[in-house]
C-alpha cells in the first residue's frame, strides 16, 4: 500500500507541474484553456474554474492541457441549421442551444444563414414564422454552446493556439518540460537542505550494518586516501574502484581523525547492468558518502545533479537511437512501478531522488522530435518560423496521428516486456 501511494503521488505530480506549465504559459498567452487533464480515459473527478475544466481521469499514463484551436472546435455551425439562442443584459448571444431546444422555452428560434464565430461573432439568419426578415445578432466573446446540456465556451481566433506569435506558441510547448527541469532543481535542493550535500572527498558517512565496510573494521567519517597504490582524493574514485572489484581484496589506507590506519575489505559481489543492458557483477561494500549541511553547497548541488542526470539521460537515449542500447533497458509504467517499490523501501531520500531523476526524463522524453509529443510539435513551429509560414493543419494532423500510434504500439512492446521480466 505505500508503494501505491508513493507511486500515486509521485506520478501526480511529476504529470501535474509538466502540465501546469503547459497552463500557464497558455493562459499568459490569452489562450482560451479548455481543458486540464491528469490521466487518460474516462473522468473520475472534475470541476470548472476561470474557463478552464480541470479532471482526473482514470488512466494513469499522462496527462494534456486542450488549448482552444488544437483539434477542431467543438461544434460547426452551417447555413440550414436550427439552433436556439439566449441573451445576456447586452443583448449579445450568451447561450448557442445547438440541440434539445425544447428544453429550453425561452431560447429565440432561428435557422441560421451566415455565422462567423472568430473573427466578427456574429450569427445571422431567419425565424421560422418569419422567412422574409433577415435577423442579426451580436455574439458575445464567452459565449457558450450548448450540446446534449453541456456548456463549452466559444473560442474567437485570438484565443486560439494559431493566432499567438511563434514565440507565445513554442513557449507554450516548452513550458511543460521546462517546469519538469525546475522541479528536479527543486527537488535536490530541497535534499541538500535535509541532509546536506556529499563531501568531496572519500569520507565514510554511514555503515551498513553486517555489511563489508563493517567487518573489515570501516568507521563513520574515516577518510579513505588510498587504495593498494593509488591516491584517493575523490569519493567518485573510490567507489569506481570498489565497483570494478567484486569479491577481490582492497588493502586501504584511511585518515581517522589524526592517525592513519590500514584495513583490508572484500567488496560483496552484487548483480547490476551495464550501459548496454547486459547483467554484470559489481562490488559494493555498504557504506554511504558522508553530508555536509552548506548554503552554496547546496545551490551548486541542486544544479549540478539536474546536469548530471539531463548528460546521463542524454547519453543514454542517443545510445538507444544508435542501437548500442536494446529497447530492453526501457521501462513503463509497470517497470516504473516496480523499480518505485524497490526505491521506497530503500528510504525517503532515494525515493526524493528518484523523483527528480523521473521527472528529468519526462523533460527530456517530451523534448524529443517525435508525433504527438511537446517536442514534436514544437518542431512544426520552428519549421514556420524558418519557412515563414505554417505546414497545412491537415498534414502535421496525419503526422501527429501516426505518431501516436506508433507511440502507443511501442508502449505496448515495452509494458510487455516489463511484465516478462517480473513474472517469466
């Protein structure tokens, strides 16, 4: 149950600040934002505020923010339809009853002939017992259409995704993983604040009971500065040895306050992967670096890690592209959730950094040129702001849609291959 809380939680807010900067950006924009959404499919929770219908959907899988003018609008009034109106105080139109009419006996009657719902908000037409007088309303700008007795908000073109420059709308596009990065900064500075940062140097924090840094006689804030040969200097140095020595003998030597000690310790033999993927064998000898509680410390922590991991991250992917990695070292949802139980019970703190390291890569993953993701789309945009003018909304539709399907398959094959390797 706390794996599924923590998972819980997690997911919602690694989802919920990508899509709030998606939000924000929009709404900063004057974008008309129809819809926040928290997971895919039907709706479990759901309620309207500043035009915006916020949800929690069944589906854990993501999450999306409709602008108005991303898909198509809603309803199409033509010339021949039969549609009710109602009026505010202005006498504009406030309410466009598109069906049950009958339901509403104090909506005015019309057949419509001319309507132009983004640039001049008009509709004009005639009413049914009077054929010969053409009538014409003004529409008032957050008009609402009323279908099936649900309200959706008009939208004018300057409220839509394509009216906005190409920096309002690559900026829009950017915001979600942009606000992923911030979070992962947040996150480590939050930890450096906790726990402190690591030292620099190979200093002993703490020792893992019945682990081989204890047997070999290992002691809190020991000083590690040599290892058979080699100088010591840097705590990525000494466990890089550690690693490449499973089951052999490190003779050390260790600065214990102001005496030097020497100790000799077998590094237990541990299963791991390579870069490639492949099982390995690794030494580790349970201890963890020693923290430090300091303010610049702190600051250079938090944006130093989130470079480390964006580098590492990187790495990896043009690695998979170039097929030096196996699509088998990726991970979804039921791999993510397994790997969530393990990282749990290791403790708060490597459950804070798994956080941030998730949310990097959700960063990252949304940034990639591909159909149907932030970076795909924004790629379209940078193409206009090249070519001077946009590819035909048809086009980048067919790409996108596609896009999605593949995505959706290759979702599939890795879920699949989550599911053999916990219980094949």
């Amino acid at each position: 149950m706390t794996t599924v809380i923590a998972f819980i939680l997690m997911f919602g807010v690694l989802v919920s600040i990508h899509e709030w900067g998606h939000l924000i950006f929009a709404k900063r924009a004057g974008m008309l934002v129809r819809e926040f959404a928290i997971g895919f499919g039907p709706k479990i929770l759901s309620f309207t505020k500043n035009e915006t219908l916020y949800t929690i959907r069944l589906i854990p899988a993501g999450g999306y923010v409709r602008v108005a003018g991303d898909d198509p609008e809603i309803v199409e009034l033509k010339p021949g339809h039969h549609i009710g109106l109602e009026f505010n105080n202005d006498g504009k139109v406030a309410k466009i009853i598109v069906n049950n009419k009958s339901k509403h006996p104090n909506a005015r009657t019309i057949e419509v002939e001319n309507v132009d719902l983004d640039h001049k908000l008009i509709i004009e037409g005639y009413e049914q017992d009077d054929e010969d007088t053409k009538l014409h309303f003004d529409v008032d700008r957050k008009a609402m259409f009323v279908v099936d007795e649900r309200e959706t908000q008009i939208a004018p073109f300057d409220r839509q995704f394509a009216s906005k420059t190409v920096g309002q709308r690559a900026m829009q596009l950017f915001a979600g993983p942009m606000m992923n990065f911030v979070l992962a900064i947040f996150i480590f500075l939050l930890m450096g604040l906790i726990q402190g940062v690591p030292v620099e140097q190979a200093q002993m924090g703490e020792i893992q009971s019945g682990s081989p840094a204890e047997e070999a006689g290992l002691q809190e804030n020991d000083v590690i500065t040599q290892i058979g040969d080699q100088s010591i200097s840097t705590w990525e140095q000494f466990t890089d040895i550690v690693r490449e020595s499973p089951g052999q003998e490190l003779d050390l030597v260790i600065s214990r306050g102001d005496t030097e000690h020497e100790l000799t310790v077998v590094p237990a033999e541990v299963e791991a992967v390579n870069e490639k993927g492949d099982p390995i064998e690794v030494g580790q000898i349970g201890v963890l670096a020693a923290y430090e509680k300091d303010i610049l410390g702190t600051l250079k922590f938090g944006f130093e890690r989130t470079y480390e991991t964006t580098k590492l991250i990187i790495t990896n992917l043009v690695m998979l592209v170039t097929g030096q990695l196996s699509i088998d070292v990726l991970s979804g949802p039921v791999g993510i959730y397994d790997a969530t139980d393990q990282v749990v019970q290791s403790g708060f703190s490597n459950f804070l950094m798994w956080t941030a390291m998730l949310s990097i890569n959700l960063g990252i993953i949304n940034l990639v040129p591909l159909p149907a993701l932030d970076g795909g789309r924004l790629m379209f945009v940078l193409i206009e702001a090249v070519r001077g003018k946009p590819i035909a909304p048809e086009k980048e539709g067919v790409f996108h849609f596609v896009g999605f399907a593949l995505l959706m398959l290759l979702m599939i094959v890795v879920t699949w291959n989550d599911i053999q390797r916990l219980f094949l």
